[in-house]
C-alpha cells in the first residue's frame, strides 16, 4: 500500500472515530449537533473512493467496504436524528446498551488506525477478537431488547430506532477489521469464525 493510501485510510478511520464521537453526544445529549459532521465525513471518505476507483480488484474491494463503513456510520446518524427529532425514549438498559457500543466501536476505530500505523499483528488480533466480541454483543442486545418490547418496557418507535443502530454498529466493525485485511494484505492468513474464508 502507498504511503498516500494508508494516509488515506487513517484520515477516513479518524473522520469515522469524530463523526460518532459527536453522533454519540447527540444521543446522549438528546439534543442534535452532529450535521456538520456529515459533511466532514463525506468528504474523507470521497478522498479515499477517488484514489480507489483505479486501484483495480483490491481497490474494489477496499472501496466496497469503505462505501458499507460510510453507510453503517450515517443509518446510526440518522437513527439518533430520529429518535431526537422525534423525542423518543430509550430505556435506560437499552441507553446502557448503546453506550457501550459507542465507546467500543470509538475504540475499534482507534486500534485500526494503531494498526495501520505499525501493522503489529497482534493488533489485528485484537480487531478480530473485538469485531467478534461486539458482534456477540449486538446479537445479545437484540436479543433483550425484544425481550423489552414483549414486556412493554420499549414502544414500537424506539424499537426500529434501536434495531437501526444495532446493525450500524455491527456493520462499522465487520467493516474496519475487513478493510485492514485487506489494505495490509494479511487477507489470506487464517480466519477465525464468522466472517470467515
């Protein structure tokens, strides 16, 4: 990889890490102030996709997955505009639970630009471990969640609203732990399960 792409990269990382910073005060603050943001992060990410339209097969491929890391960051922008807008609630488990993958997902975010940095494969195993671990937990919030809506605890409204997020986050790390397969070349050594070759 040229040192401009990884350059790139680590722009496009860094734009997604300040975009949910501020997409996660939005939430936290129920009060919306991330729209500028939006354009920060489309224009990082235009950046990266130009360079990547020549690039042939890999290209492709990162730029795929760079397309798949813009669109799970704005369904989660959205989903917090919505439920702001709209002046839904969370349950406090379900604002727990949020919480929790915005801070882990900032923290992916993070490790993948370390990595791009010094390519330590421990690193990477760390991503994969991580990316598996907040899969997991994504499926075990569902999980509750439906558990919440059964009670009555969750209405209708916060329902799609929490479901919308929860697939963001799980796509933002099937994403980045991906693209540094593939941007570092380290696509072809073994896979551990799910997302696996």
């Amino acid at each position: 990889m040229t040192d401009q792409a990884r350059a790139d990269f680590i722009r496009v990382l860094e734009s997604a890490g300040t975009f949910l910073e501020a997409v996660e005060r939005d939430f936290s603050l129920n009060k919306l102030q991330h729209p500028g943001k939006q354009i920060n992060l489309q224009n990082s990410f235009q950046s990266i996709l130009t360079h990547l339209d020549d690039a042939g097969d890999t290209g492709l491929s990162i730029g795929y997955r760079v397309r798949d890391l813009r669109g799970s960051l704005l369904t989660i922008g959205a989903a917090v505009r919505e439920k702001v807008e709209k002046g839904i609630l969370f349950s406090d488990r379900a604002h727990e639970e949020v919480i929790y993958l915005f801070q882990a997902t900032s923290v992916i975010l993070k490790t993948a630009v370390d990595y791009l940095g010094t390519e330590n494969p421990i690193l990477l195993r760390w991503l994969e471990n991580r990316q598996r671990e907040c899969k997991n937990t994504c499926d075990e919030c569902a999980t509750s969640h439906e558990e919440r809506l059964v009670e009555g605890i969750c209405v209708p409204a916060a329902s799609m609203i929490f479901l919308d997020m929860l697939q963001g986050f799980a796509g933002i790390h099937w994403q980045v732990v991906n693209m540094m397969w593939l941007v570092t070349g380290s696509w072809e050594t073994p896979r551990v399960k799910h997302g696996t070759r």
